[in-house]
C-alpha cells in the first residue's frame, strides 16, 4: 500500500487515466474527486460488502431450495384404498 500525504488541491495520477484530487479534508473525513475514463468502474467498499453479501444470501438460498426439493414431497401421502 503506498501512503501519501496530501493536502486540498493535490492530486495523484494512477496508470490508465486515472486522477485522484483531495477536495476537502477535516478532522474526521477527506473528501475526494476521482476522475477515470468511462470504461473504468469505480465503487465504495461499502456497496463491494453489501453486493458480495446479497449474492452469498441469494446462492445460500437457492442452495437451500435445491436441497429441499431434493427431500421429495414434505406432506405424507394419503392412503389409497386398495
């Protein structure tokens, strides 16, 4: 991890085009401009977790549905009359 000091105004360059500007800075947060091509995504952690999580709740899920559909049929089966 590289760890720079930067005030209000500065920038850093990443390769592909990317600019990062510190916008503000206070005691308790930064605030920052990040400038990218289009074809670049960029994201918070926080909805990289929340998306990462929902898929594991959704294939836990299907998991589950699979395997209980997989027990056969839940009610017991009436008796003919023979």
């Amino acid at each position: 991890m590289l760890i720079l000091s930067r005030k209000p105004g500065d920038a850093i360059i990443i390769e592909g085009g990317i600019r990062v500007v510190v916008l503000a800075c206070d005691r308790k947060s930064v605030r920052l401009g990040i400038e990218a091509p289009p074809s670049v995504t960029i994201l918070r952690s926080e909805i990289v977790t929340a998306i990462a999580e929902e898929n594991q709740r959704a294939t836990d899920t299907a998991d589950a549905n699979e395997w209980l559909s997989g027990l056969g049929p839940t009610a017991p089966s009436e008796p003919t009359d023979s």
